[in-house]
C-alpha cells in the first residue's frame, strides 16, 4: 500500500453493501488486513448466531470452542491427501492421534474429515470424546494387530459417517477393539453410523485373557461391512453389548485369492451378554463356518465355565452355513451358568441342505428357544432332509416354535434330535393294530400295537415306544399332563373286559368294565390322565378278559393315544 488514502467496502453476494470505511491511510489499511490475516486474526471479526437471545461473541470463540477437525492438526500435504476423495497414502498417524488427543481434553467435538491413512491408533484411558464422522480412516497395506485400539476408555460417542479400511491386509488381526486391562472398566460406548471394509476381524469388544473385565452398557449401530470375514467377536463374562439395526455381514467381497479361502463366521460370542435388534446378520458367500458361533469362557469370579446370552429380535437372518453351533475349543468343564441361545421374531432364509441348521455339542447346557413369530425358508433348490436343531447333551431345554420352520424346512418335531425340548399340549404317539393279539382267560396281558404313526411331530417320540414289548418309555426332561386313550375290539364282544394302565412299573388305574354287544360292536375305549411323568418312565396298557379267553380284532382301528405338553 501506497501513503494514499483508501475505501473499504463490504458487500453481499446480492452486490449490496453492508459496510463501509471511507478515508483509511495506506499504512493503516496494511495493517489492519495483515492482522486479519494473522492466526489471530478470527479473534478481530464479531459472530452473533442469528435468533432472538443470542449473544455477540467472535469467529475465533466460535470456531475453536464449538469442535475440532482431524484437519486442523495436518499438513498441507495430508490436508490435500485426505481431501483428494481417494485411497489415502500420506501417513497421517500422528496427526490424527494429536487430534483424538486434543478432542478429548478440551471436550471438543472431533471431525474426522476426509479419508486419512493410518498404522495404528491407540486410545487409552480417554474418557469422554465425541466423534463426528465424515471420513474413512485406512489401515496401512504393511501394518499389524489392531487398527484402533480402545484401551480403559469409556464415554465415547461416534456419530455421522465413520469407516473403517483394513485395505485387505491380514496383517491386522483386529479392527476396532474396544477392551479393557482389567485396571478399570470400559463402558458406555454409543457408536452410531460407523462401516468397515476389508479387515479378517472389524470389532471386537472384550477380552477373554480377561474373562471378568467390565466391558459394558454399549451399544453398536453398524452402517454397513463389506469384505469382512470374521465381522464380531464378543468375549467376557461382564460384557454386555447391543446391536440395533445394524448390518453384521461376512463376506471377501473385494479380496484376493488369499483372502476369499479364509474361512468366515459372522459372529462369535464367547461367555459374553450379546443382544441384536433388527438389522440383517448374514453369512450367504459361503456353505463353510457359520453365523454365530456360541462358546464357553472360565470366569474366577463366578467359580467355573460359563456360557453367555445371545438374544436376536426381528433380524433378517441369511445364511448358507448353520445358524448358531455351539463350540468349546479348550474343553472348558460343566457350567456353573448356562447359557441362552435365542432367536425371536426374525425371518430369513438358508439355501443348503448340508448339515443340522442349529447345533449345540455335547457340553452345551443351557436354552435355545427359536420362537415367538421366528420364520426360517429354504426358496431355492430342493426340499431340505437335513434336521433343524441337533442338540447334544439331553439337559439342553428346547423352545422351537412350530412355524419357526417353513418353507421346505423338514416339519413338526421330528426336525429337532436331541435335548428336552418344550411344546404346548399335542399328541404324540399313536399306536395301532394288536394283530389278533391272544387274551387268555383272566390273565393280565400287555397290549402290543404293532403299527406305529410316523411323520411330524410323531417321528420325535416314536423310538420311545417299543411294539415288541408294547412299552412307552418317557424321554429326557420329561412329560407333562399325560394322558393315555385305548380303544380295544375282542372275539368276546359280550364278556367284560378290563384295562389298566401301568406306570413305571406299577397299577395306575383300572377302567370301568365295559361288556361289549349291538350297542358299541364290542368296543370299549378308556382315557386316564397320568399327570407330569419324569423322564424314564414307562407306560403300558393291560387288558384281562373276563368270561372266555378271546383275540383283539379291531385291527388299525384299535389304537393307544398318548397326549401331552412339556
């Protein structure tokens, strides 16, 4: 600027002028723009936010108290690299953690802007910071263990748009693990809006060296996985976890050769408390693994193995492996908890017939209860022979609703083996035909039908009936409210006939004496409630004829009926 006299004019972007300052000397007017232009200079220009009650106050307090961007701790090379809109190759680690750093000092809100590269981020013993996403943070090709490590951090809140890029490399064993040293608890984490791509591992919460860490109040709202293999590993006995409407996918969409034979399972649960709300969880790329893999964890706390919760509400559920199996990899011993498998209100669908859609081993205990509106098909291909749930310890409880199974799944109760499984009142054996079975003379003979309904529900109980020895033995976990119907034809239509029932073993009652002739064709038919029986015990019905020795001749229309619940 020259010793001459200057105008300062200030316009809208409608040419309107809203200021001005007429007659400003060369050198003030130096000055005053290189103060402007100084980092300072934000603190020379007033703010006032547009609405009654407002106070005045300048861009600086405004800018640098309000939130802070990943952005503002670059250089202008990283600035330019992370604002590019492609894959990221300017390192900017140590930008990014001076940003995290500084955020959840001053309690600032963090912008992560743009897309940056990283080796490592290590957070620990934060707590309180506010993310607000609106970039992608990407995995150098060459690093190793954990992308983001949250360390004894609790209060954080992600929102907005975040991801996550492993770019393909095995090298990092994890994504985002959110855990705790044991020193302090990790908890009330709410991530909102947050993807991932390319990684073997994206989250993983807890810690099983660390089976009784607090890891808990959380809660995951997952956008969207792509090219995840392994998308959650859930472990402790203290950590306890929500999903809402969250899309936990496993797949090597994107991957190499290397990449696409690892073997993929889309959630793993390990002693933990995991509960998923609407949403979609899929395993559909591949007939190896699984969807969830449930397994055990030693906890000193509570003196022996436990086995968590795993709770899914009203997801859509697509899977070509099995749904859930049970595992114990380090042959942890019997529980002192047992664990909970459920799955309520969800739909989906499973594509194969290879193996038993739901498994549990034999050192599973605990409950799995598929119900509650739960819908599972098989649109494509053929009918599925394989069974729906095989449980492999007896004192495993079974809530399988009956429409759980539809579409070309295999139908009523004979699709479950194993287990004490639970049901409401129905019948579940039907025996007929004694074949001309010989009923000498006031002798007490146990009735043998030798004809046995198979099919649905009848195919579960069937084994337990004996034809040679007439004899229904109760299977694990027992029967309740059992009642026994017999109709019964002899060659002596006109001489009493009596029919007791055994239980265990032992008299349990005797039916009236029903003397045959024109008025029933010689039929007599009796019904006794049992009540609950334990498992073990056995049933049988007993005819003594009166009068004369006879033979059955009912044939198939001769028949015991046992109904019950359990």
């Amino acid at each position: 600027f020259s010793a001459a006299s200057y105008k300062i004019v200030l316009k809208d972007s409608a040419d309107v002028t809203i200021w001005t300052q007429d007659n400003l000397a060369g050198d003030a007017t130096a000055s005053a723009l290189a103060a402007l232009a100084a980092s300072s200079g934000a603190s020379l220009v007033g703010y006032i936010q547009g609405a009654s009650g407002t106070v005045a106050t300048t861009v600086a307090y405004k800018l640098q108290n309000e939130s802070v961007s990943t952005l503002d701790f670059m250089s202008s090379s990283q600035r330019v690299d992370a604002l590019s809109g492609s894959t990221p190759v300017v390192d900017a680690t140590a930008a990014i953690t001076a940003a995290i750093a500084y955020a959840a000092s001053s309690k600032k809100k963090l912008r992560i802007i743009g897309n940056s590269l990283v080796t490592n981020l290590v957070c620990s013993g934060i707590n309180g910071l506010h993310i607000v996403g609106e970039g992608t943070i990407y995995g150098a090709t060459g690093g190793t263990g954990t992308l983001w490590d949250w360390i004894n951090c609790s209060d954080i809140t992600v929102e907005g748009r975040l991801g996550l890029h492993g770019q393909y490399n095995q090298g990092y064993t994890k994504g985002w693990w959110q855990r705790t040293t044991g020193a302090s608890a990790s908890q009330y984490f709410d991530i909102k809006g947050i993807g991932f791509n390319g990684l073997t591992n994206p989250i993983w919460i807890g810690d099983k060296s660390i089976p009784d860490a607090i890891v808990s109040e959380t809660t995951y709202q997952i956008r969207s996985m792509y090219g995840c293999i392994s998308p959650l590993t859930v472990e402790g006995v203290n950590t306890v976890v929500h999903f809402p409407s969250s899309q936990i996918l496993s797949n090597s969409s994107g991957g190499s050769a290397p990449w696409v034979a690892l073997t993929q399972t889309t959630i793993t649960v390990v002693g933990a408390d995991v509960s998923i709300t609407g949403g979609e969880v899929q395993h559909a790329s591949t007939t190896t693994g699984k969807l969830i893999d449930f397994q055990p964890i030693t906890s000193a706390a509570l003196g022996g193995t436990v086995w968590g919760q795993l709770r899914v509400f009203n997801a859509d559920l697509e899977t070509a492996a099995p749904l859930v199996g049970t595992s114990n990899p380090s042959a942890l011993g019997s529980p002192v908890i047992g664990g909970l498998i459920e799955f309520s209100g969800c739909t989906g669908a499973h594509t194969q017939d290879i193996t038993s859609f739901v498994q549990t081993d034999s050192t599973y205990v605990g409950d799995v209860v598929i119900d509650n509106n739960c819908r599972f098909f098989k649109p494509l291909g053929s009918v599925r022979t394989q069974l729906n749930a095989t449980i492999g310890n007896n004192a495993c409880n079974v809530w399988i609703g009956d429409n759980t199974f539809g579409k070309n799944f295999v139908q009523g109760l004979q699709g479950i083996s194993g287990g004490t499984i639970h049901f409401d009142r129905r019948v579940i054996l039907s025996a007929s035909n004694c074949a001309s079975q010989v009923l000498a003379l006031a002798t007490e003979t146990i009735l043998k039908f030798g004809t046995v309904a198979t099919g649905d529900d009848y195919n579960r109980f069937a084994s337990s009936y004996s034809a040679a020895t007439g004899v229904f033995t109760v299977p694990s976990g027992g029967l309740k409210s059992v009642s026994v119907n017999v109709g019964l034809r002899t060659t002596q239509p006109t001489q009493p006939l009596d029919l007791s029932i055994y239980v265990g073993g032992a008299l349990f009652s005797v039916g009236s004496q029903m003397p045959g002739g024109a008025s029933n064709s010689g039929w007599g038919k009796w019904y006794f409630d049992l009540g609950d029986l334990a498992a073990g015990t056995t049933i049988s019905a007993r005819a003594t004829q009166s009068g004369a020795g006879s033979t059955t001749n009912g044939g198939v229309y001769e028949s015991m009926v046992i109904s019950c619940k359990n």
